[in-house]
C-alpha cells in the first residue's frame, strides 16, 4: 500500500500485461483525505490495443500510515470531459 499521494498510481498488471496503463495524475488535496485525478487508458484484449484516453477522479483516506481508496468517479468519454469543464469554467466566472 501507499503511504504517500505520490505513490497512489492505478497501475493494473496481469498476466503480465499492462491492463490498466496509467498516463499522468494530478494530485489536487493532500491530507487524511487525499483527491487524485489520472489519467489513463484500458487493455482491450479483443483488440489488442490500448483504449483512448480515459480520466478518473479517486479520493483516499489514509489509516494507519497508508492510503486506502474510499471512491472512484470514472469520466466515460471525451464529451463528458469536456461538460465537466465547461461547467466549471461556467461556475467558476460566476
């Protein structure tokens, strides 16, 4: 387990393969309570590639020295993205 936010990764091997390939993170709370957005993308073994990019929100708690994932928001698509933004950037200049 991690004991630090920079350690949290949501790397996924099995089989050695790489299902989950994680591409960049963003730490945005540090604390008890720890807020990380990645960046990855999915193996799809039908295909044999990687899917497009994919993002998700995860919040930690940390007990006893180490992080634990407590929740996972997944954004399923670009278009999501992009409204998830847009709000924000909406709410924000209010």
């Amino acid at each position: 387990m991690a004991s630090t936010p920079d350690e949290l990764t949501i790397n996924y091997s099995e089989g050695g393969i790489d299902v989950v390939k994680e591409l960049d993170k963003a730490v945005l709370s540090k604390g008890a309570w720890t807020t990380i957005l990645f960046r990855y993308q999915d193996w799809d073994p039908r295909k044999e590639e990687y899917s497009k990019d994919r993002f998700s929100i995860r919040r930690y708690q940390k007990r006893n020295g180490e992080y634990q994932q407590k929740s996972k928001f997944n954004i399923s698509s670009p278009d999501q993205a992009r409204q998830l933004i847009e709000s924000l950037n909406k709410w924000l200049d209010e």
